[in-house]
C-alpha cells in the first residue's frame, strides 16, 4: 500500500508535544497552590496568594487537556500503522489500566487524605477511590476501546477512499473548517457553567470524543494535514491570542464571568491548530532529551502530584516568600518525581505496568 497517510515514520513532534503537554501539567498544578482554587479542590495552599499568576494559568486551561486527547487519537492512528486493531487495544490497554488502577485505589485516595490534613478536615476524610489528576485517562480507555476497530477499518484498503477524502479536506480546508463548526457547537448545546472544567459532567467527555476523533482525522491526513497546520500556524495563532485577549476583557469587563462557550470553543481548536502547526514545524527531528522524556514524562506525571502536596505540607508554613516557596515547590517536584523515575521505577521491571511503562520504547 502506496500511502503517505499510513507512512512508517515516527512523529517526533507529537511526542516531543506530548511530552511538553504534560510536564507544562507540574508547573499549573504548582500555582494551583497559590490560587483561590485550592482549598475548593482540597489542594494545599500557601497562605500569601499570587493573583498575578491567575493569567498565566488561563492561558494554557482552554487547551491543555483536550490537546491530549489529541494526541491519544493520533497515537492510536499510527500504533495501527504496524499492529492490528486487537493488538493495538491490548497494548493501550496495559500503558492505561495499570495507571488508573494505581490513580483509583493509591494516589487519589492519598491526595484526599492529605489535603483533608492540610484543611485539619480529617474528621470529615474517609477512604474513597478517585482517579483525581489521572481522570483523564477514564475518557482516553472509553475512546481507544470504542474507536480502534472503527480506526483500523479507515487505515486498511478497504478505507483508502476516505483516507483520500480526508486529505483532500485537509488540502481544501473541510476538514478544520468542520472540527470549528462541531466545536463550537458543541460549546453552544452542552454550555458548561466553567468550560475548562473538563473532569466534571458530560463537556469533557463530548469534548474528549471530538479531539480523540481529531487526532485520528489529524494523522490519516498525513502530508496534507502537516502542511495545513504548518502553512496557517501563524494565522492561527494570531486568531488564537485576539479570541484570547477577547476573553480575558470579557471576564474583566463583565458581571458575567466567561465569554459564551461558542467563542472559547473555537478558541480551543484554534490554539490546539496553532501549537500542532508550531510544534510541526519546529519539533519533527529527534533530540536527546525527547527520546528520553517519551518514556520517562508520564511516570514522571504520575509522581508529581502526591510528591507536591507533601512537599507544600512542608513548605508552606515557612515565612518564605511566595515566589521563593513557588520556584522550590516547581523545582522540588520536577527534581523528585525524575529522581524517583530514573533510579526507582525504571529499575524496578514489577513498577512497569503500575506507571504505563514498556520495556521495547
């Protein structure tokens, strides 16, 4: 099969950004802790706040999370490139249900108790499985599981006539004009109170299933979706920042805290548009560090949380500055979770499954 959609050649920008999404994760999980937001989600919180740094965190919150649904479609695109459909579930599978087993029973639990410790609400604590920070990958197995045998049709011969139909989309602009017309829609009709609530009701979820189906669309458009992104990368990211100075004077302006969900969905594909097209164009050869982090950045992710809320257990009472207590808390986390990473849980062949490792990457 002559196809350039279905090529061998391994992306390195989606891993290089898949790698960048997630470790972009520890430093807002960190401000979580200096925000208002805190105590609502049981979070440890510093005494002095900075507000400042509320901006900051809104400008990576519309697309963050739903750039890694994704990527996870795009990652099952050409995981089917080599395996078949059934091995390409069994796989997914053992990088996922390990980590949510792991998420449900042992880090989400742990979060709860500590938090409920730092608020002295221990008395209200009791044992609960939640996936907490790892919800996510809920929505990524209930997607792989119901969209792979779907996705193996598309990339076999039997689907070349839509995988061409998809291409000359990409080339003509259908494909893009109609994921902003569903995103939007869908941020009309599901009209969530706070759109970047993504782990609570239904939005996520729909909004999950339309970037997972993304991703697929994304990668079976091969060379003509690269070119489409990496030719408008700039005039995408230009309507992402107008859209997002719009927002931001909305909320500053008005009683109503968020622009209408239309215009922030839009938003969302929009910059998600935008970094695909930037990271295509300036992240596709290999380089040391993202041949290391593939691997590592997800156990990584997995260890950042719980070592925070015990390092914050510890460091926020100290009469330090905020922004002292912000720069060792970032550097702290980063600092442990790869220490215990590289000489625990790489070390360690039983962790494996526990924190979605494959020995073969």
């Amino acid at each position: 099969m002559n196809d350039s959609a279905l090529s061998t050649e391994r992306r390195h920008e989606i891993d290089a950004l898949r790698v960048l999404v997630l470790l972009l994760l520890i430093p807002f999980h960190s401000l979580i802790g200096f925000s208002p937001f805190a105590k609502p989600f049981l979070t440890p919180q510093n005494d002095e706040l900075l507000v400042w740094a509320l901006p900051l965190m809104s400008l990576t919150a519309t697309w963050r999370i739903p750039i890694l649904f994704v990527v996870s479609g795009m990652a099952v695109w050409f995981s089917l490139r080599r395996l078949s459909a059934n091995q390409v579930l069994l796989h997914r599978l053992k990088r996922i249900t390990g980590p949510l087993v792991l998420g449900w029973f042992v880090m989400g639990p742990f979060l709860l108790y500590t938090g409920s410790s730092f608020f002295s609400q221990l008395d209200q604590y009791q044992y609960e499985p939640t996936a907490h920070y790892l919800w996510f990958l809920n929505n990524i197995l209930v997607y792989i599981i119901s969209l792979t045998h779907l996705a193996a049709y598309v990339a076999s011969d039997s689907g070349q006539a839509l995988r061409q139909r998809l291409a000359n989309g990409w080339r003509r602009g259908y494909v893009p004009l109609l994921a902003l017309v569903l995103f939007a829609i869908e941020g009309w009709i599901i009209n969530p109170s706070m759109y970047t609530i993504y782990f609570v009701g239904i939005h996520g979820w729909i909004l999950g299933l339309l970037c997972f189906v993304l991703g697929l669309c994304c990668a079976a458009g091969g060379a003509d979706f690269r070119h489409f992104v990496v030719r408008f990368r700039y005039v995408m990211l230009a309507l992402a920042s107008a859209l997002g100075l719009a927002i931001g004077i909305h909320f500053t302006l008005n009683d109503e805290p968020m622009m209408p969900n239309v215009f922030i969905g839009m938003h969302c594909l929009i910059t998600m548009g935008a970094v695909l097209g930037l990271a295509t164009a300036h992240l596709s050869k290999p380089t040391p560090f993202f041949h290391y982090a593939r691997s590592a950045v997800f156990p990584v992710y997995i260890l950042h949380y719980p070592i925070q809320f015990i390092l914050s257990y510890f460091l926020f009472p100290l009469a330090l500055p905020a922004v002292l207590k912000l720069i060792l808390l970032v550097s702290g986390v980063f600092f442990l979770s790869v220490a215990i990473y590289e000489f625990v849980v790489r070390r360690v062949p039983v962790l494996d499954t526990l924190f979605g490792l494959t020995r073969k990457e």
